[in-house]
C-alpha cells in the first residue's frame, strides 16, 4: 500500500507544468506561475484586473517550448461578453515583437520549432460563448472530450464563473450545479494536467451583525478552489494588487502589478 512518500509528491508538484502572469513576483510566490491540477480563481470587483489576466494568460499558455514555454492552446468559456479580441491581438502583436527581439538576442536549437505570430496566438485561443448556467453546463461537460481529442489544450479559462450561476435563486439547485462543474474541472486539471482558471465577483453577506464584503457563491464554492487570488485596484497608486487568499503553497501575501498596453507586469 505505500508506494507514495511526501518526496513524491513534492517531486511532482516541482515538475508540474506552470503558466507564468509575467508579474515576476507572483510568478515566484506561486513557484513558477499558475500551476496545473489545480482550479484557480481571480476574484475582484468590477475593472480589477480580472479579465486582463485571463487574457495574459491565453497568450502566455502559448509561449514556445524554445523559450521554456508549453507552446499549448487556450480555450476561453465567457459568459459576460468581456472577451475582447482587439485588445487580445494588441497583447499578441506586443508578445511577437517581445519575442523577435529574444530570438535576436540569443541562439536557439534550430530544429526547435519557434512559429509564434501574433495570428498564431489568436488562433491558439477556442472562444465558447455562454449566454446563461444551462450553457456553461453544457460547455463545461464536452470540455474533457475536447481535451481527449486535442491534447494542446492546456488552459481553461472560466470569465466570469459566478455571473450566470448567481442567477438561480434556489439554494441547493446553485450549489449543486456549483459543485458538479468544479467536480468535473478537477478531474480534468487532476487527469490531463490542465491548469484551469476562474473569476469571480464579490458580493456582501451579513455576518456578525454587519454587512461583509466577500466573493459570491459562498463557502462551499471556496471549498473546491485550490488558489484564490483577491484582486483590486489601487486608483491613487494606479496600481493593481494581488492577494492571494488561499493556497496550499504559501500564507497570504499581497503582491503589486500594473496592466499596461503590452499586459501584465510587475511594478519593479
């Protein structure tokens, strides 16, 4: 029975596959960037950040194996119409030029295959609309038959998770629904090593005879996420901040970021 030692598992979680934010300091907090086999979600306010990081990342889950990327594809599930190509294909032409300029710089095994474009990298994103809960369900239950049969995909992404389920106004009929589909993700991060990556909005909730400002879909919902990052915006600062709430990897830190025109990037 005990084939499996702490060492292990440690070795596994050292050798998982990692999308990096290119907030250097996240990154190294997270040992290397979002991890795969695990279900992460940004939670935050309206304008916080949120959806540029799921951007940021659908390009990033692309960089080229030559550079130490997974050179993997990106599908993106939205369910509140924030997707935004133009402001997608301003990251990527960003990227490509980043990337051209690297390629000068330094030499490369010429064998390695290094086609990255900023066409390329809008191609390597599967954009799936959902309009309500019933379509997301939909979208989430066919995502493991779209991985089995291209096994590029490395990334998915959830805009927002919580908009369509906070709709349902019977309790046990959105936890359900809340529990199956993060039940399915996991299996899924766990089985292809995937790294999956969700949003969330806040909301209040009255506790200890006041009103509190927390993420929506309440505590059985954090039961199943495996990394919770808190992100907001600091307007006088005209900074982001990164809170990463829960992780199995670190205690709480708060870590500063800014979204400029060529994407996320640490303020040092």
């Amino acid at each position: 029975m005990l084939k499996t030692t702490c060492f292990d598992i440690w070795r596994q979680e050292i050798e998982t596959p990692r999308i990096v934010t290119l907030c250097k300091e996240l990154d190294d907090k997270l040992g290397g960037g979002i991890a795969a086999g695990f279900i992460t979600e940004f939670c935050g306010g309206p304008g916080c950040g949120k959806t540029q990081m799921c951007f940021q990342l659908c390009i990033n889950v692309q960089f080229p194996k030559c550079i130490g990327g997974l050179q993997s594809k990106a599908i993106y599930l939205d369910t509140n119409q924030d997707f935004s190509p133009t402001r997608i294909l301003e990251l990527a032409v960003s990227t490509e030029k980043r990337f051209q300029r690297l390629l000068g710089k330094n030499s490369f095994d010429p064998s390695s295959k290094c086609d990255f474009t900023a066409n390329s990298i809008l191609a390597g994103i599967n954009y799936i609309y959902c309009e309500n809960y019933l379509m997301l369900q939909t979208a989430v239950e066919n995502i493991p038959e779209m991985v089995r049969k291209d096994k590029d995909i490395k990334l998915i992404v959830i805009d927002s998770f919580s908009f369509p389920i906070r709709v349902i106004e019977e309790v046990a009929e959105r936890t359900g629904i809340t529990y199956n589909l993060l039940t399915i993700l996991q299996h899924l991060t766990m089985e292809y090593k995937i790294v999956v990556v969700i949003t969330n909005e806040l909301t209040t909730r009255f506790n200890d005879n006041e009103w509190k400002i927390c993420p929506a879909l309440g505590d059985s919902h954090a039961h199943k996420i495996n990394h919770r990052i808190i992100v907001s915006k600091c307007n006088e600062q005209k900074y982001y901040m990164a809170l990463v709430e829960k992780s199995n990897m670190m205690p709480q830190v708060a870590i500063p970021f800014v979204i400029k025109h060529n994407g996320i990037r640490g303020i040092s």
